[in-house]
C-alpha cells in the first residue's frame, strides 16, 4: 500500500465491528436518544412480524369473500369499491380493498388499548369512506355536467392519494407527541420561493404530458418491461423531472452561494459518547480542514458520561491539532442535545458547526460550507455524508441513498428553499439565528432537523452544498441498521407534532409544502411492503378474479422508475461505480419500508377510557 492509501485508510472511521472494539462501542448507536420513552415503546421486531402475517391472513379472506360474491353475481364487474364508476368501466384493481386491509391491521397492532385502537380505526375507515364517495360524486357530477367519462382507475388513484394524505392526519391526532415549540413564526415565503417551486412544476407537467404523446412507442416499452407502471408515464415522471428541473435550479443557485469569499470566526462542537475508537480521526481531520480554512476554528469537544477513554483521547488530540485551539468539555446529562446545549453555552464565536465524533470531515469542508454565510438570510449549511466504507450491503445501499437523497432531493429542494433538515452529522449554524430560534430540542428523535424547521420558520434559509463531503460510519449489523431507522422514522412524526401550527403555513416552504409531502411520502413508504405482498396474493392466488392488474406494474414498484433514477443520479454526480450497487438498493427499499412500519408501530399511543367511564380528573371534580 502506498503512502497516501495508507494515511487514507487512517482517516477514514474505524469499523465498529473490529475484533478489538469493545462491546460498549459496537453498541453505541444504541444511546439515551435512540427511543424516547415518552413518545415510544421499545417493542420487539416480531411485532411488526405479526402484522404481516396477520395482514396475509385477512387480505385471503377479503379476497376470497370478493371472489366468492363475483362468482355468485351480486358484484358483477365490480372488484372494488366503487360507487360511482364509469358505465362498462371494470374495477378490477383493488385499490380501496387494499387501504381498509392495511388500515384494519395497522390499528390492531398498535401498542395501546382497544379502545384507543378501535378509535384510530373508525377515524381511518371513516376518511377512507369520505374520500371514496367525494372523488366518486365529483366524478359522477364531471359525467353528468361535460359528458366526459373519468377512468374508474383514476379514481381509485385519487382516493389512494388522499389516503396517504389521511393516515398522518389520524396518527398525529393519536399518538402521544411532542408539543408544538413555542418560538414565534415570523418569516415569510419570498414570492421568488414559490416562483421557483411552481416553474419547475408546470414544466414537469407539460414535459411529461408531451412524452405521453410523442413517444408512445416508448412509453410502452417500458411500461412492458416493468420500468413504468401501468398507468402512463404522468404520475411517475412528474416527481422526477420536478426534482431534475428544481435541481438544476439548485446546482445554480449552490455555485452563485459557493463563489463568495467569506471565512468568520468558526466553533466546532464534537458531542461524544464512547467515542474513544474514533474521535481521533475526528478531530485530525478537522485540523487538516482548519488548516485550509482562512478563519479561527475553536473545537469544543463535548464528552458525554462515556465508558471509555472518551475524555483521554480527546485531549491528546487536541493537544496534537497545530491549526485549531480546543477544550475539552463534560456534560453529565446524557443525551446528544444536552451536550449540544452544554457545548453552546461555552461558545462565543458567530458561528458554530456541529460534527458527529464518527464524522471524517474533507478538507476543504469548512471553507466550503463557510462561504454561503456571506447572506445574512443564510440560517444553517450542510453537506454530502458518503458512507466510509462500500464493503458490506448496509455500506453500499447507504452510498447509493446518500446521492439519490442528498445529492439529488437536497440540491432540489435548495432551488426553492424547501430543506426540511440538514443531518446533524456536520451542520454549520448562524449563532445568532440558533440563540432566536432557541436550544436544540431534548427527549425527541430528529432534533436536527427541527432545528432547522425552526430556523425556516423565522425566514432563514437552509441549504445543502455536495461539495462539503465527509465520510461517517454506517451501521454494521441488522440491529444497529434496525435502531438508526426506528429513530431516523419516528424523527417525521416527532418533527412535525413540533412544527404543527406552522404545517401546510406560508411561513416557509418546509413548511408549507415539503414536510406535508414528507408525512405523505412516510405513509407511501410504510405501506410499499404491504402493497407487494397483497399484489402477490392477487396474481398469485386470485388472478382469475382480478385480470385487471398484470406483473408489468407490480415489479415496477419494486424496480421501476426508482433504478432508473438511481442509475442517472450516480452518472450526474460522477459517481459511476454506484450504479453496481443499486440492485441491492432497490432490495433494500423494502427494508426501508419494513423499519418504516415498525417505526410507526412504535409510536406511544395512551391508551383509552371508555365513552361512558369518566376521567379521573371529572370524576374528582364530582366530588
């Protein structure tokens, strides 16, 4: 091995399961903050086990008892629910079938009393039932006011929609949440914001609708192949040439905010907890990146009730550092927020950047995320976190999610300033916006990113810049991977209970726009499992009842538009050798979307009284 692919290997993080790690280290993605106890239940993996299992059971008798009354007459070539379909329009897709299955079952499994499931159920199927017949009147009323016949498809496809829209609703109606934060909303969505987000909207209708006309043949071969579903192209190329189109609005924008020369006084803070394996390469690379930056870096290092040498190793590397000034710090509280908070009660400097003690940070790093604060309006900065490592199947479907999510969704939502959170690994904050926003949030999953919720709600921006690369451990088993999704999960629900009075509000767009659509996209992703599993069973076992569904859009939730994406992205950013590994991505969508159901299930829900059974506080008053 050569010189420079020696010191390469030594700084990059150390894999937690060397044989010479101890046992408290290869837990640590396991702390304080992975489940709080007032918002979640630490429940065992076979609960979600026993949901499939059971939502196999009671999808074969819905499907059965379908099949039977077909057979028998009464449905005639009605599949599904239906009221007011199209005359001599089959419904046979059972979309609708499918939501009050998933529905009945999700609610069963909640950890809470039966009452409190009872009512979460009624709440769904009572809004399934509203939507159904609202999409299906309004259909009814467009044939009977223009003549004009709506696809029965299409309305099962809005009612599906408004579904993913209803499921947040109801959970965050339920389960015990977070409470709204009490800083004011005072910002503003700039009219160039919504400019810059409807644009690229509008030009991704027409182009897809244009694709529709004019390269049919096209279109047709990759509905065939499975690469489009079996819809038309309109609902899967919309998003995408959305994202491609704001974008490049984004690349632009970024470079425009990357060319200013700006290089203030920097606080680093490093909150650790039994990070002795790692905090060395921590803090050496960040004395590389002080050294290339033209400003101070002060480097708080913020050790937090460890175990180990924590404190020790620190020292010495700060004591090694010839580019930064550093103090070690202890915070007896445990938690990564109470030692953030710790961690800026000592700091003075006007800006601060908050580093995970596995982050590897690239040289160029500070001065490239530092330059974009040259806007006043400019509230928090991130950037790219590339996984260490690409030998395990958690390292690779990792790298891939990292450049199709940040490398691409990030840069745009940038475009139109609609970053709902910027990853806490490596955050750099505007301190005098941090101090107006408030502290960082304890006792609640996803603290980064309502931080900088709340930065957006006072009318700064938050922004992603790829070239600010740092590499970070990944999880390296089932249950580590397990934990940092059930956290990373939960954060949606906990976020958005906090950001509630500012949901679907004009105070920013991720507010307004991404983090409803983030709820939305939750709900999509819990149930992308349980959709491939019921779809099997009706080509598998009931196909003669429902021909109307084929295998061609059924793979395609699995392959489809999501490779073909996977594959651009890692091309734009130059990152070919991705594209070896977004097989196992898409394999591991699904796993995404079993931790996300478990996520869900996981959520506290208090259990219930009785309509007739008065609470114990009435009941006190009474007397």
């Amino acid at each position: 091995m050569n010189a420079r692919g020696a010191a390469r290997r030594a700084s990059e993080p150390q894999r937690t399961d060397a044989p010479d790690v101890p046992q408290a280290v290869r837990n640590h993605y396991r702390s304080v903050d992975s489940a709080p106890v007032e918002f979640s239940l630490d429940r065992p993996a076979s609960v979600v086990n026993g949901f499939f299992v059971s939502f196999v059971a009671l999808g074969l008798l819905v499907l059965l008892a379908v099949t039977l009354l077909a057979r028998e007459g009464p449905l005639g070539d009605h599949r599904d629910v239906v009221v007011f379909g199209a005359s001599g329009d089959e419904t046979l897709i059972p979309v609708r079938l499918f939501l009050v299955v998933f529905f009945v079952v999700f609610s069963l499994h909640l950890g809470t009393n039966a009452w409190r499931r009872a009512l979460v159920l009624a709440e769904l199927c009572a809004g399934l039932i509203v939507i159904s017949l609202a999409v299906d009147t309004v259909a009814l009323l467009i044939r009977r006011l223009w003549s004009v016949d709506v696809p029965t498809v299409d309305q099962q496809a809005v009612s599906a929609v408004l579904a993913l829209a209803l499921f947040p609703v109801v959970i965050l109606r339920n389960a015990q949440l977070p409470d709204p934060v009490t800083t004011p909303a005072t910002g503003v969505t700039s009219v160039s914001a919504w400019l810059r987000f409807l644009a690229p909207m509008v030009a991704a209708i027409v182009l897809a609708r244009v694709i529709a006309t004019q390269a049919e043949p096209v279109v047709t071969w990759l509905r065939d192949v499975a690469l489009l579903g079996g819809v038309g192209p309109g609902v899967f190329l919309v998003q995408q040439l959305f994202v491609l189109l704001a974008g490049a609005i984004g690349v632009v924008r970024i470079g425009m905010s990357r060319r200013s020369v700006f290089a203030p006084p920097v606080a680093v803070i490093v909150p650790a907890h039994n990070e002795a394996h790692g905090i060395a390469r921590t803090i050496a690379a960040l004395d590389r990146a002080a050294g290339a930056y033209r400003g101070s870096v002060r480097l708080y290092v913020v050790e937090n009730v460890s175990s180990d040498d924590t404190a020790a190793v620190a020292q010495n590397a700060i004591d090694a550092s010839g580019n930064l000034g550093g103090t070690l710090l202890s915070c007896r509280t445990p938690g990564k927020a109470p030692a953030l908070n710790y961690g800026l009660g000592h700091v003075e400097e006007p800006f601060v950047v908050r580093i995970d003690a596995d982050a590897v940070i690239g040289e160029n790093c500070l001065r490239d995320t530092m330059r974009h604060f040259a806007d006043d309006r400019v509230g928090a900065v991130g950037g790219m976190p590339l996984p260490a490592h690409t030998g395990t199947f958690i390292d690779r479907v990792r790298y891939v999610e990292v450049l199709v999510r940040h490398g691409f969704h990030q840069v745009s939502r940038t475009g139109y300033d609609g970053i709902v959170g910027v990853p806490g690994m490596f955050t750099a904050i505007r301190r005098s916006a941090l101090v107006q926003a408030g502290p960082i949030a304890q006792g609640i999953n996803g603290e980064d990113t309502d931080i900088c919720m709340r930065l957006s709600s006072l009318g700064y921006r938050c922004l992603v810049d790829p070239a600010a690369q740092y590499r970070t451990e990944t999880p390296d088993s089932w249950a580590q991977l397990r934990e940092q999704r059930l956290r990373w999960f939960r954060s949606t629900y906990h976020v958005a209970a906090r950001q509630r009075h500012v949901l679907l509000h004009g105070v920013s767009m991720a507010s307004a726009v991404v983090l409803p659509l983030g709820l939305v996209n939750s709900a999509r992703r819990a149930m992308l499992a349980p959709v491939l599993v019921f779809a099997l069973l009706v080509l598998g076992v009931f196909s003669p009842t429902f021909h109307g569904l084929h295998w061609q859009p059924v793979l395609a939730v699995v392959i489809g538009l999501p490779a073909l994406v996977a594959i651009v992205v890692s091309f734009l950013l130059r990152r070919p050798r991705a594209v070896l590994y977004v097989p196992e991505y898409l394999a591991f969508r699904l796993v995404r979307s079993y931790f996300t159901l478990e996520a869900l299930l996981s959520l506290r829900f208090l259990p219930l009284d009785p309509p007739w059974r008065s609470r114990p506080a009435e009941r006190a008053a009474d007397r």
